[in-house]
C-alpha cells in the first residue's frame, strides 16, 4: 500500500515534468511553473510518505477474553456483507443481506480480520 502510493507520487511528479518539457515552447512561464511546483509537491509528499513508515498506522488490538493486546499494523475499517436467503429461477426468492464492519489489521501473521471494537488503540 505504502509503496503504491509513493510510486504514484513519484509518477505524477514525472508527469507533471514531463508535460512542462514537452509544452515549453506553446505554454506560459507561468505554467511551466505550475506544472514544475506540482511535481515539487509531488516528490515532498513521497518524502513524507516514505519518513512515516508508508503511512501504515499501528494499532493494538484485543487478543483474548483477558483483554491482553497486542501491536499491529492497522490497514483500516472495511464492510464484510454476504447475501442470504433463497436465490432461486423457480420464484423462490427471498433477499437479503448480512453487513458488519470489520478491522484488518497484521501482527506478523498476515491479514486478520477482527471486531472493531477489538481494535482500542490507533496511532501513527
């Protein structure tokens, strides 16, 4: 996640340099310094990106009924929903959904998926 999003960073910067190389004999110096300033913002925004870690917020999150916690790397809230009911051609139908949020969240295991409410800290 954190490399996607310095990689499009990175990219709109080279864009942005790019656009103004291309225009500069039909476009303003104004613009030129527009599209110059953008990239500038750009690679900055990478920076910060890269110096936070990706951006990846830690977390601690309730590991058993003894409220013991444990850090972890917090990628967000998300909504798990799956359909119900008879789905059926014969006229047998009966919608329905099921949604809850869920937290996903890695402690070094991979991606797990817990309550919310399991979730009692969230820090950058």
């Amino acid at each position: 996640m954190s490399k996607m999003k310095r990689e499009a960073l990175l990219d709109s910067a080279v864009s942005e340099i790019e656009y103004s190389i291309k225009t500069k004999h039909t476009k303003s110096e104004e613009v030129h310094e527009h599209y110059l300033r953008n990239a500038i913002r750009f690679i900055q925004e990478a920076k910060e990106v890269n110096e936070r870690g990706g951006g990846m917020k830690k977390c601690k999150v309730i590991i058993n009924e003894n409220k013991e916690t444990i850090e972890a790397n917090f990628y967000g809230v998300f909504q798990k929903a799956w359909g119900h009911g008879k789905y059926s051609t014969t006229g047998d139908y009966t919608p329905g959904q099921v949604a809850y949020p869920v937290a996903v969240v890695d402690w070094g295991e991979g991606l797990t998926e817990v309550n919310v409410a399991d979730v009692v800290e969230v820090a950058e």
